[in-house]
C-alpha cells in the first residue's frame, strides 16, 4: 500500500487531507510540525511527503532540506502547501527541492491530481533505476564469461572512465592481500571460540605493520587482510606505495609462522586435556601413519 506523509499543524486541514486520501486506499502517517514530520519520515519512508510550508519548531522549507540531506530519504518526492498569493515561497520551495506546489485553499480533485501525478513520476524514475541496474548485471554477467573465455570487452566491469570524462585527481595505488596459511587445516583442528581468538590475534598482530607502513582502507575477509597503500594516504612517507605495500607484508609474514604455531599449540593442548579414549586414538593415528606398535 502507497504510504502518505502529511506534515501540517493546522488539525483541521490534517484531519481534512487525512480522511479524504485513506478513502482513497492511501495509507497515511501524519506529524503536526517539521521535526516530528522528520522523524516519522526516517521510521516509516513513505512514498510521498505533503507538507505545510509554515509551522513551528522545523518549516516545510527546512524540512525539505532534511530530507533531501538524509541519504534514505533523498528521493523522496516532497509536496509543499502554502498560501494563494505566496509566489515567493513557491519559487524558494521549488529552489530547494520541491516536487510540487498547491496553493491553500484546494480541492480535492487538485489534491488527488497532485498526488497522482507525483506517484507517477516516482514510477518511471523507480523502473529507469531498476532497469539501469539489470543492464548493468547484464553486462557485469557478460564480461565474467566473456574474461573466462580469454575475451575482453570495453569497459568491461565498469571501473574504466568515460571517454569525455575529467578525472579531478589519477591515484595509483597498491592493494596488499593476505591470509593465514594452512588455514582450513588450522581451523579443523580448532573448535569455533577458538578460531575466533585465533583470528583476533592474527588481525591485531597484521594489522600494526600495514597501519606502520600508511597502509588505509583496511577489511577483513574470512581469514584476510586487505589494505590499500596509496601516496596521498601515506601520511607524508617518502617511500612509494609500493615499497610500503611490501614492507608491510615483510612484516606479516613473521605473523604467519606465530599464527601457525598458536593453532596447532592449542590443538596439542587440548589433546592433552583429553580423557584416555583421545589418547587412544591419537596412539592408533601414529601406528597407522608410522608403522609403530601401540604400547
């Protein structure tokens, strides 16, 4: 169902636009001032925002503001209710924003025509954004196949600027990748509180020779460390990014072999921990592997 915001401090006016549009199937939120309006807006996100130009606390104007700065609301159609003869905050309203103007007092046949016609340009921008975003995992989708086949299309996964583009600023950049050798084999010999402590040291141990060598943009994946190294986001180091990039990795690389040695030692422990029957097996595993005689 199609949600109404209707912002206005006059209740007669309210009530009024209220009644007539939930007889029309609408469902309706309303506020009696621009804060309030605000904040039903960001808990609701309705489909079109009515609003009264002049009210206490936060005007139809700087409403209007709010919600075109807030990034889940921004395209929000806004329509804007003031007086008869109040040119001057028409154009201001349509200025900063406004999708529609009607002038008090109106009919409701103007109210509906409004509102219709904002619900309609709503449609036609949701389904040109839903089809830009199709087109583009279209040719996302294509490119992969076509880059698997050893092809290459132009432009292929979009990352290339236009041709009539102006670049303000061209970084070059190194993107450092790494992750915990042997880690499947770690992590099945480990339960998951143990993995977990596992990983928490690993990322605070890697994560200080990346953060010592200007390494930014730092995210974590499954077992990896990704870092961008980057002159302009090196803190005024006069290496390259890419000697920092491998700096850094020097660096991870002693991590690896603690990481390593702190898995399988708690794998060790806790198979010292075990009851008899753990030792028995690991007994058998030896004669097995080794060909010797369990005593």
């Amino acid at each position: 169902m199609t949600t109404i915001l209707i912002v206005e401090d006059d209740d007669a006016i309210r009530n009024n636009v209220t009644r007539l549009l939930k007889l029309e199937g609408y469902d309706i939120v309303s506020a009696v001032n621009g804060a309030l309006g605000l904040e039903r807006a960001r808990q609701v996100r309705p489909d079109v925002v009515i609003s009264d130009v002049s009210m206490p606390e936060m005007n139809g104007f700087e409403l209007l503001q709010a919600i075109r700065a807030d990034r889940d609301l921004a395209a929000t159609p806004v329509m804007l209710l003031t007086a008869l003869d109040d040119r001057a905050s028409m154009r201001r309203g349509m200025t900063a924003g406004a999708d529609d103007y009607l002038a008090k007092p109106f009919t409701r046949v103007e109210l509906l025509e409004a509102l219709e016609g904002l619900l309609r340009k709503k449609g036609r921008i949701d389904q040109s954004i839903e089809s830009a975003v199709s087109a583009r995992e279209e040719h996302l989708r294509r490119a992969f196949t076509e880059s698997l086949g050893g092809s290459a299309l132009p432009d292929k996964f979009g990352l290339e600027a236009p041709a009539d583009a102006v670049a303000d600023q061209v970084i070059e950049a190194t993107v450092l990748f790494s992750d915990i050798r042997n880690f499947t084999s770690l992590a099945e010999k480990l339960d998951s509180s143990e993995v977990a402590e596992l990983l928490t040291q690993y990322f605070e141990r890697t994560s200080e020779p990346v953060l010592k060598n200007g390494g930014r943009h730092l995210k974590f994946i499954g077992d990896g460390l990704m870092a961008v190294f980057a002159d302009t986001l090196s803190g005024g180091s006069p290496l390259a990014a890419s000697r920092r990039a491998i700096s850094a990795a020097l660096g991870e690389s002693l991590v690896q072999p603690a990481a390593e040695l702190m898995g399988g030692k708690r794998h060790r422990q806790r198979g010292r921990n075990c009851p008899a029957r753990g030792r028995q097996r690991r007994a058998t595993a030896e004669r097995v592997g080794e060909h010797r005689h369990q005593a």
